[in-house]
C-alpha cells in the first residue's frame, strides 16, 4: 500500500504496542496466554446484550463465561481470544438461537461503526461513498486487511475482489477463533463497512462456515437491490446511548 492510501484509509492502530504491531504486520501475537483479538467483540457484545435484553442478563452472561470482570472494566487494548470465544458460546447456550443470532448480529454493526468511527479517517469516510464502488471496495479490503487483527485473532485472513463493473469481494478466515453457525458477528461487521463506505445497498453471504462444518469462513458481498438488511437496532443501540435499562427476556426468567 502507498503512503497516500495509508493515509488515506487509515492510521496505525492505536493502543498497546502489540496492538501496533499487528496492525502493521497482520499476523497475529502471543502475550504467554494465547492468540490475541481486539476488545470490541468483548466490549460490543456487552452494549448489545445489555441493550436489547438488559444489564442483568448482560452481566450473568458474561459471569457464566468467566470474564464478569470484563463487563465492570471493558478492555481497551488486545486481549486472549479464548474470552471472546467462550462468551459466544455461553451466550449461544443461554439465550435462544433467535436472541444470540439477533446480539451477535448488532454488536457486529456496533463494532463496524466503531470501526469507521476510530479506524477511518474522516476524510476517508467522506471520498470514499463518492467514488467508483470497485474503486471503494478495493480500498476497504487493503484497511480491512490491515486491521484484520479486530476480528481474525489466530485466523487467517485474506480476501479479493474481482470484476469492476459490478465488484464482488470475497473475504475469508481460516481457523476462524470466533465462528458461530451463520457467523452473524462478523457478517454484521464487513456489512456495516461496506454500506456505508461504498454508498450502496450490499448483500453479505456466508456459503461456507466452519461452525457448520466448513474447511472456513467465507463470505460474499455484492451490490444489492431493495434496503438494507442490516441487523434492528434498539433506540438506544442506533443512537449510540450508554444508558442502559433492564429488559426482560428468557435468559432472565
């Protein structure tokens, strides 16, 4: 990548210094406890759990996974990707397949919006909806590419994009630490990113899941006709409130 795209889509990662290094190297680092992940599937999985279905239920969950200290003190920098890999799946046991696919799914959109908001540069955020899409697209996997560490952990990341005229960028994981059936998370994330930063409605498929047996994770996105399909935010969640109130729902009952 030039100068002039780094600058463009994004400065380096900023935090720890492991966090720096990932972001320059993509390559995933130890700290002596495992592979390392960024905090936002942590700290998002939180905000959307206590959204949609209240602090109570957020922190009970977040206690069966071990990690309720996380959820009083949210990690700002890198952390073991086994956390994150073991509240998914407590999450998954405790709640419906309905409920944990629905949280899943808008902390994925909450952490593309923290994405866009701290990844990439305002200037960016502005040019990028204004030019070409397969110009667009081309450049949002380079910064996604070079960030892959928010969401790949120990995976590997690569991805393409093939044609101009109609662009279809294929992203893959393999050895995804965080896959779950259908993969909502991280759907939610590349969707959010490219709706946004392309100007188009997109179309995010998941033909291959390692959760259900795949060799990976893989995805498609493409143009898409008609609106978004993007996971319903709650008030609170779309307007980015960090008040929370206690709901009711069946992890709770």
């Amino acid at each position: 990548m030039s100068t002039s795209e780094a600058r463009l889509l994004g400065r380096e990662a900023e935090g720890s210094e492991g966090e720096m290094e990932l972001a320059r190297s993509g390559t995933p680092t130890s700290g002596g406890n495992g592979a390392r992940i960024g905090p936002n599937s942590l700290t998002q999985t939180g905000q959307a759990l206590a959204a949609l279905f209240g602090e109570k239920t957020a922190r009970r969950i977040f206690d069966r996974a071990g990690i309720g200290h996380r959820y009083a003190d949210p990690p700002g920098t890198m952390l073991d990707e086994r956390e994150p890999q073991r509240l998914f799946a407590v999450l998954r046991d405790t709640l419906s397949k309905e409920d944990a696919t629905h949280v899943l799914a808008e902390a994925g959109h909450r952490t593309g919006h923290y994405l866009l908001a701290i990844r990439i540069p305002k200037p960016a955020r502005r040019l990028l909806p204004h030019l070409p899409t397969a110009i667009t697209a081309r450049l949002l996997v380079r910064a996604i590419s070079a960030h892959a560490w928010t969401f790949a952990g120990s995976g590997r990341f690569s991805a393409e994009v093939r044609g101009w005229r109609q662009p279809v960028v294929q992203l893959a994981i393999q050895n995804n630490p965080l896959a779950t059936p259908g993969c909502p998370w991280h759907g939610a994330v590349f969707e959010r990113l490219f709706a946004t930063l392309t100007a188009t409605h997109v179309s995010v498929l998941h033909p291959r899941c390692q959760a259900k047996g795949n060799d990976c994770c893989e995805w498609m996105i493409t143009g898409a006709i008609g609106p978004l399909r993007r996971p319903r935010m709650s008030r609170r969640a779309a307007a980015d409130r960090p008040d929370r109130e206690d709901r009711p729902s069946q992890a709770s009952r």
